[in-house]
C-alpha cells in the first residue's frame, strides 16, 4: 500500500459515494470504519486487506473525516464471523463473482497467450492475474490455488513453445544435437561449445570459428527463435548453461531440441560477440605494441639537444662568414660531431619518421602472425551499416574478400580500389607510394591493415555492427520497436515537447539563468576566483574538512558492547528471517522439489561462501550438515544474475523502509557511482591491463545513495567508458529510490553525459579533476556581453541548427555480406 497520497489520488480513490454510505444503515457505528476501508481497498487493490497495519494514517484520517467518527479501528476483529459477512456483502454489492470453469479458461488463455510471451515469470505473474480477475469482477480464490492456476499455465506456455520450436528442427539437424551430447572428444561437443574464448591467440579464434560453423551447420528456427523474448531466452539459456550433457540427454526430446536450440541461438550470439571483441583486441595490440616496441628503440639511443635555436643561429652565422670552406672546419668545431649526431636522431624521433616505423612494425607483426586469423574472423561475419556516411568501409570489406585469393602485391588506384574513408589523411604519405611510371599505388597488407583501424573504431561506436550479434547488433534494435507509432507515449514518458523550437527554447532558457545567476554570485564568492589567462582560469580553493560526528564513536562501542561476537552469517540470517529475500532464488528447472526450509539453510551457506570468497569447500567443512556436493547444486540451479538483483532490491527496500525518518531524514534521491579493480585470469575475455593501477582485472562500478546503501552493481573492463555504467546504474537500479542527481567523478561524466541525464530527467554532479580547464558554453550570440564576470570561462556559442535540421541521407540503410 502507497504511504503518501496526495489530494487528487485521495478523492479520486477514497471517496465515499451516496450508496457506499447507504450500507452503513444495518451496521453498528463501531464498525463503520472497518467496513469503509474495506470496501475502497478492494475497490482499489482486487483483494482485501489483513488488517489496520495496511493502512496509512492518511487514509484512515480522510475516511473517518467523511463518516464524522474516530479513526481507532483497534477494536475490529479481522478474522471474525462478522468480518467475513462484511466481505461478502461488499463483493455482493460490487456484483463481484465467483471464478467459474468459463473464467478459468479465460485467466489461462491470457497468461498464456499474452502474459508468458512477454518474459513474465511464473512467480511474477500472480500481480498480473489478480489485476485481471479484479478488472472483470471475479473474485481471487486463494493465493495457493492461483498459484496452482499459474504453474499450470506456465507449464502449458512452456509445452506448446517447445514443440512449435521442435516442430521446425530437420531430421538432421537433430542427429547432429544427439551426438553433441554425447561429449565426444574427438568432435564438436557440449562442453567444447560451453567454453569461453579464452586470451587472444591463433588457436583461440579458429575454435570460435570452429564452433560457429557447427551452430550454422545445425539450421535451427530462426523465426521463431527471433520472436521470442529475451528474458525467456535468458533464463533458458542459464537453465542449459547449468546442467551437464548427461543431464540434457534425459529429458524428452521435444523438450531436449527446443533447450539445445534456444541455446545454440543464443550461443551464437555470444560467439559472434567474442570473435568481434578479438578483432578489436587484436587490431589495437597491433598499434600499441608497435608504438612500444618503437618507443623502446628510440629511449636507448635517443639524447634531446637543447639550445637547438641558439646552436642554428651560431652555424648559419659562422657559415655565412665563411660560404666557401668545407663543412668540417665551419660547422663541426662550433656544434661537435656528436650533438649534430643527437640532433638528426631527435629530427627523426619526430614527425614522420616516427610513424613510419610504428607502420612498419604493425606490418610486420600483422604480416607474420595476425594475417592468419583475421580474415578468417571478416570471412565468418555479417557487416551492416545504417549510415551512408561508412560505405567506404564495407566496400573496402567486399573488395577484400572478392580479392582474397589474389596474389598480387600492389594494387593501383585505376583498380577501383576504395581509398576514401579507409586511409587515413595523416597516414596518407606513409601509405600511399608511387611507382616509376608515377602512377600511385597501395601494398595489399598496408591496405588491409588500413581498413581494420577503420573498421575498429566505427565497430566500438555500433556505426557498423554484425549481424546475428547481441552486444554489436543493429543500434535500432536498442531501441523500443513501436517508437515510431507511439511516440508521443515516450515523448511524454521523458516528459520532453516534440516541438524541437519549444525544446530548444527551453534549454536557453534554462542556460541564460543559469548563467545569469553564476555571473551574480561571482564577485561575493571567496572559494572561487576566475583568472584571465591562457588556461587554468578558474581557482578553487579547497574545502575544509569537517569534524567527525560525536556520537560515531559511542554508537560503535554500543554495538561493541550488545552485539559483541555477532558474525556475518548471523546477520545475513537475521536480514532473511526479517526480509526473507532468499525466497527470489527460484530453480531454474521445471520444477522444485526441495523443502524450502532446507533450501533457505543451503542458500545462505552458498550466498556467505560467494560473497565472502571464502568459497563452496571451506564453508561445506562448517558443522552444519551440509555437503559440498549440496552446496554446489544450489549455485548451480538457484544462483544466477536476475535472481541476485532481485534479492538485493528487495534488501534496499527494506532498508529505506525501516529507515526512522527522524534520524535519517525524508527519502534520498541522491546517488554517488564509482568503480573498483579487482584481478581476474587472463583467460577472461574481459580482462585487461590496468593502466592506472596495474595488473590484469576488471572493474566493477558501484552505485551507493547518499546514505550508503548499495543499489546496483555492474560488472565491466577496465577501459570500458564509466559514463554508459553510470547510466545503466540510474535506469536500472530496479529499487523503490528514485534518482534525482547523480555524483561521478572525472571519469564518469561527458558533454554526451550531461545531454542524457538532461534527457532522462535527472542531474549529473560530476567531480571534475581538470576543473580549473573548464569553460562554458554561450547559449545564443550576441549574449557574451550579458556575463562579463565569467568572460574568463566563456567559449563559442552553441550551433542549434545540429539540433534542429538532420540530414536524411545520414539514415539510408546499407549492408554488406562477407560470406
């Protein structure tokens, strides 16, 4: 039940009508409250409350005001034979029915043709049946027998899904899925299929490929694999992921190839995947090994020369008075063999010179090894475009693979070669070369390598991406299918205008304010001073810091002191037996036959060994009657992502809930996100080099509200951008908090950062290393003027007309097959 309503909700929801007040005629005053609250919260919920604790005091005070009586309700038995007479009076008076056969069939035919399709859960659906059976006036049976109902229509969904999905395998196709099965070392297998990528190598990539060939050698549905929901995909995905090929095997096979479909589907996504996150790797180890093993080579013989204007003024002085004696007696005697010696190798270091030999370590290292696997890797994939502006690169990617068999070296411009977008401007002079006849031509690996740097960059911005990928799949995929047909529905979701004039409008307003205010507030701001120089205008001076709270210490020593041999377990116990979170975990197979009780023990021992990286064996060691082998089935089956996110939402929940207002204060609607490293194997395919602290690792981004209570947490690479993390984390947090400015630092904002939180309808509070750096943009011209105290600070205006004019042409879709 909501704890705060306003006046609108409260007449709208809680009002009592002329023939509502009628049936407090036959009842005693004592009871007239009780009946009341009643009746508008089943009205308002389909169902009737347990008793006073469900009620606001909001509530009972804007209902006992209109029937002029007290609100103490204390004196109502809930359970009694009087209370159930008032039930069925008011669902007699609301003409509210009985569940009959004809409305069973009805409930089951919704949750199966339009509940389950849509990734509801069974456990999730009983929300969903209720508010059915409360908007057709049916009375909910008990909790147990809807429960009931629902098992058995998830079942049904689940049967007729498998065979549809069945139906479609060839003979075939289901020969080659019963001999995956069967684990054989000497083939593709189960296990095989399972693993991971592993590091970047030779041997690596071809069992990738070896694996995609087998998933396309199988012809699984596609069409109905494609419709199918994610969420469903997912949860039978980690149902597959979690049993062993003896265990698939005896399930009946119209179940057995659906399983194995779905997952083969989804496994060659995530495939696809891995061998696009190894291109990129390999195509950026390519440059930075090239550019260290250069660097190297030039720190041991390179010596800076400095004084270098003083020295050229001596020499073109010492030889013009002398034009026609040789260079050894003018020129030697005033620098020194050694400091010309110095100065050529430090000419060469820079410019060109440098970059023709990182470029001719990439060819040398693509050449040897990497040109074995990566047009195995472009040979296997699908790329797509939906921007006409990267043709160039899918051309250059058709032409490759129409060539790919050629031996020739060099190929010349009048070849129709694609030059344009491919190579870059600045690599253009290294190479692009000219033969004897002057003619300008390009070598084959140059080409090739030019071509992948191109593609590496528009790959990690999705402005090219794969087809049959997840994480590299079609952008507009990302984005709601229906937009275009109901896009004032998200417009006003957001809570933006389509009038782009309006939108604009609004943002100048808000930024001639905003400036407004900080040009007023300048000259009495003693922390703050803006300084007119080249860069570095704007000084901060720091803050002082603040006393520690009194009372910290002695609220430390009062806990000492009550709970002084208090472990971790007990308080995650103590939090389940309050909370009971462990009831999210559900199997991820059919069916659950273990005694929850004992499922509960098993889950905390399993839950306290995962997060205390104590580990499975250790804790099974405990005495406390519980194997390893128990212990592992439990982190098989119940253990997965969606059921952990679950768990800690609803320990947020309760957190904020519990929360006594008068220590903590009203609801927090602030947040602060920032990351952590932590090792992992190199044999990760996420695991990457720590430019900041070192070591191989992952990181993981946390996001906590202002009162220390985590909220999300996310899993990510080391150089992966911190401000799409700080996103997910606001959008997806899944708790009852609502966001209101997010705290990040340096890292995890951006100029697109800033325009998303606007968007998204909360604000970024980033803080910023380089801020003495920063400037502010003018929200239209001719208005520099209006600001002269942030003159230091202030930059060009901003262009509307990007915002208020898009280029169709910029939209026209493109695809190339390299097949």
């Amino acid at each position: 039940m909501k704890q705060f309503w306003d006046d609108e909700e409260l007449g709208k929801h809680w009002s009592l009508t002329y023939q509502e007040l009628e049936l407090l005629k036959t009842k005693p005053q004592k009871h007239h409250l009780a009946f009341c609250m009643q009746l508008k919260y089943y009205q308002y919920h389909g169902a009737f409350p347990e008793g006073k604790r469900e009620f606001p005091q909001t509530l009972l005070q804007y209902v006992s005001d209109q029937l002029d009586i007290s609100d103490n309700i204390f004196s109502y038995e809930w359970e009694s034979r009087t209370a159930r007479r008032h039930r069925q009076e008011i669902l007699t008076f609301l003409n509210i029915r009985k569940l009959d056969s004809k409305g069973r069939i009805n409930l089951i035919s919704l949750l199966v043709d339009e509940i389950f399709p849509k990734g509801i859960l069974a456990p999730e659906a009983l929300e969903y049946a209720i508010q059915w059976l409360h908007e057709n006036k049916i009375q909910s049976p008990a909790i147990s027998q809807l429960e009931r109902i629902i098992a058995m229509s998830y079942s049904k969904f689940r049967e007729t899904l498998f065979r549809k999905i069945t139906k479609g395998i060839s003979h075939d196709s289901k020969a080659l899925i019963d001999h995956c099965l069967e684990d054989n070392t000497d083939s593709v297998n189960f296990s095989f299929i399972k693993s991971d990528p592993g590091r970047v190598s030779l041997d690596s990539v071809l069992k990738e490929l070896e694996k995609l060939e087998f998933i396309n050698l199988l012809r699984i549905p596609e069409q109905e694999l494609y419709s199918l929901n994610p969420k469903i995909m997912a949860q039978i995905r980690s149902r597959i992921l979690s049993e062993t090929a003896w265990e698939i095997k005896r399930h009946p096979s119209t179940i057995r190839y659906a399983l194995m479909s779905i997952f083969f589907y989804a496994r060659r996504s995530e495939i696809i995947d891995g061998l696009i996150e190894l291109l990129i790797q390999i195509i950026h180890r390519l440059s930075v090994k090239a550019e260290k093993k250069v660097f190297k080579i030039l720190m041991q013989d390179f010596r800076k020369v400095y004084g270098k204007n003083t020295l050229l003024g001596r020499i073109a002085e010492a030889s013009l008075n002398n034009p026609d004696s040789p260079v050894r007696e003018v020129v030697y005697p005033i620098a020194g063999v050694q400091t010309l010696s110095n100065l050529v190798k430090e000419y060469k270091s820079s410019g060109k010179g440098y970059q023709k030999d990182v470029h001719r370590n990439i060819r040398s290292s693509y050449g040897s090894h990497y040109r074995r696997m990566v047009p195995k890797i472009l040979s296997s994939i699908t790329f797509c475009s939906n921007n006409i502006m990267h043709q160039p690169i899918l051309d250059a990617l058709r032409w490759l693979e129409n060539h790919k068999n050629s031996s020739t070296q060099y190929y010349y411009f009048y070849d129709s070669i694609p030059i344009e977008g491919i190579v870059r401007p600045k690599d253009y002079e290294i190479i692009i070369e000219t033969d004897d006849k002057g003619e300008k031509r390009i070598n084959r690996i140059n080409y090739e390598i030019c071509v992948l740097q191109a593609l590496r960059e528009k790959l990690r911005c999705k402005e090219i991406w794969v087809q049959g990928a997840d994480k590299y799949r079609n952008p507009d995929q990302d984005l709601p299918q229906d937009f275009n047909t109901n896009r004032e529905f998200y417009y006003k979701d957001l809570g933006i205008t389509q009038d782009i004039q309006e939108f604009i409008d609004a943002i100048k307003g808000n930024m001639h304010q905003a400036l407004y205010s900080l040009n007023k507030s300048i000259p009495d701001n003693k922390q703050l001073r803006l300084l007119s120089r080249n860069k570095n205008n704007i000084s901060l001076s720091p803050l002082t810091e603040q006393p520690e709270p009194g009372n910290i210490n002695k609220m430390k020593g009062q806990i000492q002191s009550v709970w002084p041999m208090t472990s971790l377990l007990d308080i995650l116990k103590e939090a389940d037996m309050r909370i009971g979170f462990t009831e999210c975990f559900k199997t991820q197979r059919s069916s659950e036959r273990l005694n929850r009780d004992e499922l509960q023990k098993r889950l905390l021992l399993s839950l306290y060994g995962l997060g205390t990286n104590t580990g499975l064996k250790r804790i099974s060691a405990g005495r406390h009657g519980v194997n390893y082998k128990e212990l592992l089935h439990v982190r098989k089956f119940y253990i997965y992502k969606t059921a952990l996110r679950e768990a800690i939402s609803k320990v947020a929940n309760a957190i904020f809930k519990i929360r006594n207002p008068s220590i903590w204060g009203e609801g927090t609607t602030a947040c602060a996100s920032d990351s952590k490293k932590f090792g992992s194997w190199d044999q990760n395919l996420m695991t990457e080099w720590h430019i900041r602290y070192g070591g191989r690792g992952v990181m993981i981004y946390w996001h906590v509200e202002k009162k220390s209570t985590c909220i999300y947490s996310q899993l990510k690479r080391c150089s992966s951008s911190e401000v799409a993390s700080m996103i997910e984390g606001v959008l997806r947090h899944c708790t009852e908090m609502s966001i209101d400015k997010q705290y990040v630092d340096t890292h995890g904002q951006s100029e697109v950062a800033f325009a998303f939180s606007y968007l998204l309808g909360f604000n970024l509070m980033p803080r910023l290393k380089n801020i003495a750096k920063q400037k502010l943009y003018i929200p239209d011209i001719g208005l520099a003027d209006d600001f002269q105290n942030l003159f230091p600070i202030l930059t060009r205006p901003i262009n509307w007309e990007l915002i208020e004019v898009l280029p169709a042409n910029l939209r026209k879709p493109t695809i190339s097959k390299i097949i």
